[in-house]
C-alpha cells in the first residue's frame, strides 16, 4: 500500500489547514454575533442522533445524504446528521416549550453519504437560523433579512433571490386528485419546464378546463415582481389556497423591496424545491461564480408535530466553507509579532501578557534558525537605545 493511498482523504471529505481553517473560524464568530444582535440564541445538536430524530418532517433526499449505524447501547438505529434543521426543531418543540416565538442559530459541521447536487464535498460546516412560533410574512422577511446580511458579511455584494411558494402548487392539485405516481410525473415535468411533456400530460390524463389552463399557465409564471400581478390575473380562478399563496408573496416582494434592488428578485412559481417538505414561502440565494444555489430556506410548519408540538417555522442554512471559497474578503488579519526567547525578563513578558489580553498573535522564538516572516510575523520585539521594549515592523 502506497503511502499515499494509505493517508488519503475519503472521495468528498475535506481537511482545513491553516490559513484557510484560522480564515473559516474567524467567520464563523462573526456570523454568530451578528445573528445574536438579531436575538438568535446558539444551540449545539449532537453530531450523532437516533436516525428517526434526524429524519423527522424530511424527505427522501436526507433519508439517502444520511450515514447510519447500530448503536451497540439501546440497539436502535443511529444517524450522522446531514442537516441540523429536525434537531433544532426538536429543541424547540420538546426541550425549550415556549408558546412565546424562539429565534435559534447553529454553526457546525454536518456529514453527508453523497455530496449534495453541485457540489463535490460531504463534509459541511452548516450555519443558519430558525425562528419559530410566528405565522406571517413578517418573520420570512427577518430571516430573509438576517441571510443577505449573512452574506454580505461573508463577503457577497451581488446577491440575487429566488422565490416561490409552495401554496401555489398545491392549490391547483387539490382538484386533480391525482394518484401518486401521476403526481410524481407531474412534478418531474414541472421541474423540467417542459411544456410539450405538459401538454401531453394533459391530454393522456384528460385533465378538464380550468385546471388544464392553470397548469399551462404555471409553467410560464416565472420572472421578475411583474410575475405576481399577472399570475394573479392568470390564476383568479384556482381558488383559495392559490389566490393567499400569491398574496403572501405580493406581500413579500413589497417588504423585500426594503433591503433588495428590484433586480436581484425573481419570481418562480413552479419551484418545487422541499414541495413535500416546506408549507410556504420558499427562497434561494444565489451569488457570481456559483452555478447552485449558496443558501437555501423557507417555511416548514408541520416539522414540529412529531414531537407533539406543530409550531410554525421558518429559516435559511448554508455551508459556510463553500461560501468562504468562494468570498475574497480576508475577514481577518494573520500577522504577528515575534518575540525574543527570554522568559526571566519580567518586562518583556508582560508586555507579551498584554498583547495577547489585546488579541495580538505573539509567537515566541523557539530557536535561532526561524525565520519570522516565514512563520507569519510582520513585526517584532525589541530594545530601543533606552533599554525598554518596544514592537517594530520588520525592514522591508
């Protein structure tokens, strides 16, 4: 066995070196204190779950992204969590028991079996934000608020939304009562935006006016806040679920419109993203250099009931290494001060003591052979003509 096959990393699993894991770690507390001065409290899952914890309200998608195992204790099957978003509910719901609305946040890693669609990595740090216990517009465009900041921090200027909601969908099924698998069909199709493959559906299904015209008109229903006045136009007679579904995003846009150019917003009302999952409003961010999006969210009412307690639920999550990857901005500073090995000089290592109370990296030298520079210092520590420590730049 070759040395290199025998230290290599797994197909998908990421290690950080320094400065790229001193770069992500700097981030990290910067987006937690930000979603703390919005009033989001830090939670901290486990890594390891019991599988059916880890899989409530999910879909089929997380079921197969989630690595499982035998716990040799109780015997019942265990999960590496491949998203934090059941955990947090479960917190929510069964420890914290508040009628009053929680705001939560959460930065760690997740593991997944197969790496995500666009991206080759199983190994995440994911960070995010729910807010539970409020139904309304007006929680959706927190969060949604709180994850433009989230990006601008991290480095994105150009940030365009994605939106949808699955109210809309969900509407115009109601009266098809189709079975499963002709559901299923309907929605692959509705993904593709195919409209020859609709319109063959339609005629092979003998599916009846209006409900055939609504159809057409979905898969055309796409673009920018123009869409929604005329999906409203197009789709006045779908019915109630349809019709409140499109005022929550007229309502939506309109608050958007705060904190998001007109330009950066796009409407999709065939996005099926999380259908059987999300209740609601549903979002992706996108940002230059991408091709998928960098965060993902939306609203998940029901998530809750498996613990017995059905709250209303909304938020967003991203990796953050992806987000990093793909940011230029430094977030932090790497130098250093280097400082002579002399540790009965009480004056010097108490300046020392106080640099680093100032949060300044001083490196102490270990050997005459180091070079400073080479180890990421721009300065050093040294006696002027009076014999008292002073810091210096290196000479370029």
């Amino acid at each position: 066995m070759s040395t290199f096959y025998k230290w290599h990393l797994p197909e998908g699993v990421q290690e950080l070196l320094p400065p790229q894991a001193e770069r992500l770690e700097a981030c990290r507390r910067l987006v937690l204190d930000q979603y703390r001065v919005w009033g989001y409290d830090l939670v901290m899952p486990p890594m390891i779950d019991f599988l059916d914890a880890l899989l409530v309200g999910a879909g089929q998608d997380l079921a197969q992204q989630t690595f499982n195992l035998v716990d040799q204790v109780s015997g019942r099957q265990l999960g590496l969590r491949a998203d934090m978003t059941p955990q947090v509910a479960r917190i929510d719901a069964h420890r914290l028991q508040t009628d009053q609305p929680v705001r939560l946040c959460y930065c760690d890693a997740v593991i997944k079996a197969r790496a995500s669609k666009g991206s080759q990595q199983r190994t995440l740090i994911q960070t995010g934000v729910e807010l539970f216990g409020h139904q309304g517009i007006a929680s959706d465009l927190e969060v949604l608020h709180l994850l433009m900041k989230t990006l601008e921090l991290i480095g994105f200027q150009q940030v365009h939304l994605d939106l949808g909601h699955v109210g809309v969908l969900e509407g115009l099924l109601e009266p098809l009562r189709l079975s499963k698998s002709n559901t299923r069909e309907l929605l692959s199709i509705l993904r593709r935006k195919s409209l020859p493959d609709l319109e063959q559906f339609i005629t092979l299904k003998n599916l009846q006016a209006p409900s055939a015209q609504h159809l057409l008109s979905l898969i055309h229903l796409q673009g920018d806040v123009a869409t929604l006045p005329r999906a409203k136009q197009e789709l006045a007679s779908a019915g109630a679920t349809v019709s409140n579904a499109l005022d929550d995003l007229q309502q939506l846009a309109e608050g958007l419109a705060r904190f998001v150019p007109a330009e950066h917003l796009y409407f999709d009302l065939t996005e099926l993203r999380g259908f059987r999952y999300h209740t609601g409003v549903v979002f992706a961010a996108y940002v230059p250099g991408l091709g998928h999006a960098i965060a993902k969210g939306g609203r998940y009412d029901h998530i809750g009931k498996a613990y017995g307690r059905a709250r209303p639920a909304t938020g967003f999550s991203l990796d953050l290494i992806q987000a990093l990857s793909l940011s230029s901005q430094s977030l932090m500073t790497t130098y250093g001060i280097y400082a002579p090995a002399q540790p009965d000089d009480a004056a010097l290592q108490t300046l020392i003591e106080q640099l680093r109370l100032a949060g300044e990296r001083v490196m102490v030298s270990l050997s005459p052979q180091e070079s400073p520079q080479q180890l990421g210092c721009d300065r050093h520590i040294v006696k002027n003509s009076q014999q008292f420590w002073q810091i210096e730049f290196f000479a370029q």
